[in-house]
C-alpha cells in the first residue's frame, strides 16, 4: 500500500465512530405493561405498637426546659494536713447539725496476699473490737451514748473507717428526766381522764418544748413529740449507768471470789498448825509421863 492510501485508511478508520455517534438512535417500541385482569389485594396492617414500660409515653416525651436554671456550686474542700503527713479535707455544711468523718487508707483488698483472702476485711472489723485505752463494750457504749453511727470496712482499693454523730448531744438528760412528773387528770371540757405532764414544770426545766402566754410566764401546752429526745438521751444515761454498775459488780464478785478463795487457804493453814500443835502436845505429854514412871522406881 502507498503512503497516501495508508493515511486514507486512518482518517477513515478514526472517523468511523464520530460518525456513529452522531447518527440518530434507532425508535425503540414501548413496551406496555400487561393490566391484571384482577383488582391486586389489600397490604396486611401494620402490627399494633405494644409499650414495654409503663411509662414509656412519658419517657419519649422531651421535658420542657426549665424557667430558671437551678445554681449548682459543687463544694470546694479545704485541705489540711496533719503532723503524721495524713491528708485532711475539710467541708462545712451548717445546714444540718450533723458530723461526719471518713478516714480512708490506700490499701483495700487488691492488696491482699494470695493466701491470705480476706484479711482486709477482717482488718478492718477488728478497728471496732477495742484499743490499747478502750475495750469493745466501752466503744459501744459511747457510741450509744452520743448517738453516733460508727462503721468500718474494706473495698478494692481503700479501707475507710466512718463516723456520724450530732454535733450536740442533750447534756444531762437524765437529770432533767428526774424533774419531771406523770400525772393523771380529767379534762374539764368533757372530764375525759388523760395523762401527761405538768406544763409549767416542763417549762422550769425544758422550756424548749412548751408554748407560753404572750405573758411568757403562764404554760399553755406541751410538744409531746419534741420530749421523746430527751427521753432517749435519759434511757442511754440509764444505760449507761446500769452498763458501769453491771462491770463494777463482775469485778466486785470477782474480788469476793479471790478473798474467798483466800480465807479458804487461810483456813487450811490453821488447821494444819492446829494440827501440828496437838501432835507437839501429846509428844510433850508422853516424855511427863515417861520421866514420872522413871522417878517412882527409883522411889
């Protein structure tokens, strides 16, 4: 082939589908769908939506925004540190008056030995059991006094030691107890028999608990309600002291038992130079005797 039939060929070949994409697109018969000769049946309803709580509604409604924004100030604690380097936080709250402290130790149970599971927890219990200066029951017996809660225990990673107690405790509640009076009385207004107390002795010695005269001398009732903390506090004293009599008369029986014990030796003792005594006594009796004997032969 000659070089101007070979460029020929090119051109047309490179021609050849500029011309087919310009020619026009062959019609394309549409095709319609054949119609069911039958109406098509109805969709299946859509299953009943069934709450899983019972508040659900209320739940997938969004509350409405507040009018005002609640103030929240988290509490700031004050640190301390004490001389042992133990580290004290410190916050006040004067609403309630109400202590409490929590002492927390850095070691809980993960540090426990393999062997020895349980330790923790049994280290702490034994917090409560007594000291070198108080046994169990004088712990106990303070705690009741003071009305405190007093709690140990062991988690993971902490042994924390807590204690909550009024920040005053009723002083001489008993004593205050002693002044007063039960008495029975029928009401004039219908002469119903009741039993209380007298309100103007109340006053004299609690006068917290009773409302006045506007003259603030004349008694016109008593807070039942309100005496019931100064009647605990007087059975805890009771308590108390019936507590303290109970130890000093186990350790005055204990010594009635040691004097016993020794008057028992004592009494042994005697009886055994008693004993000696007469044996000397008949032994003397005997060489009278023999030396008496002896001088009436002679004779």
């Amino acid at each position: 082939m000659r070089p101007s039939s070979r460029l020929s060929f090119c051109l047309a070949v490179l021609a050849l589908p500029v011309g087919a994409a310009c020619a026009p697109e062959a019609a394309v018969p549409a095709v319609t769908p054949a119609v069911a000769s039958a109406s098509a049946a109805p969709a299946a309803p859509a299953p009943a939506h069934v709450a899983t709580t019972p508040d659900e509604a209320f739940r997938a409604t969004k509350p409405a925004p507040l009018a005002n924004d609640l103030p929240f100030s988290p509490p700031v604690p004050v640190q301390r540190r004490l001389k042992n380097g133990a580290q004290v936080l410190v916050v006040e709250n004067h609403a309630m008056p109400i202590v409490a402290i929590e002492v927390a130790l850095q070691t809980g149970v993960d540090r426990e030995p393999l062997d020895r599971r349980g330790l923790c927890g049994f280290v702490a219990q034994m917090l409560l059991e007594g000291t070198k200066t108080r046994s169990s029951l004088d712990i106990a017996i303070a705690r009741d006094r003071l009305a405190a809660q007093l709690s140990a225990g062991s988690g993971l990673e902490t042994t924390t030691v807590h204690l909550n107690a009024l920040k005053d405790t009723l002083p001489d509640a008993l004593a205050k107890v002693e002044k007063l009076r039960g008495v029975s009385y029928d009401l004039k207004e219908n002469g119903q028999h009741e039993i209380g107390v007298i309100a103007e002795e109340v006053g004299a010695v609690l006068p917290e608990v009773v409302t006045f005269e506007n003259n603030g001398k004349d008694a016109r009732s008593v807070d039942y309600s309100r005496l019931t903390a100064l009647l605990i506090e007087a059975v805890k004293a009771q308590q108390k002291q019936i507590a303290e009599q109970q130890q000093a008369n186990k350790k005055q029986q204990a010594l009635i038992h040691a004097q016993q014990a020794q008057i028992s030796q004592l009494s042994q003792q005697v009886r055994a130079v008693q004993a000696t005594l007469k044996g000397r006594s008949g032994a003397k009796a005997a060489v009278q005797l023999t030396k008496m004997e002896a001088q009436a032969t002679r004779q």
